[in-house]
C-alpha cells in the first residue's frame, strides 16, 4: 500500500469507530452532532467552507 492508501484505511477506521460511537451512545443524536462538530472543523482548517453542507 502507498502513502495515500494507508491514509485513506485510517480515515475509514476513524468513520467506522465514530459510527460505533454513534450507535452505542446513551444519547445517539447528540454524539451524531458532536461527531459533526469534529468533521467541520478538521474541513475548516483546509479552508473548506462547510455552508451549504446541511442537509437537515
């Protein structure tokens, strides 16, 4: 595996336990948020704005 591979196998990993997460929270709909939370700021810090991501 390449660089971009390995990089792309983490990322999935991370989706998956954060799913897991999602799942086994006491409280599923606020993890899903904090979860979201996390994402739009990891997409921020490479200045992608998150406007119009919504869909709720």
């Amino acid at each position: 595996m390449c660089g971009n591979e390995f990089e792309h196998t983490f990322d999935l990993i991370d989706e998956y336990t954060d799913l897991q997460r999602i799942i086994a929270a006491d409280d599923p709909k606020k993890e899903a948020e904090y979860q979201l939370k996390i994402v739009k700021v990891k997409l921020q810090a490479f200045n992608i704005s998150t406007e119009g991501f919504d869909i709720l």
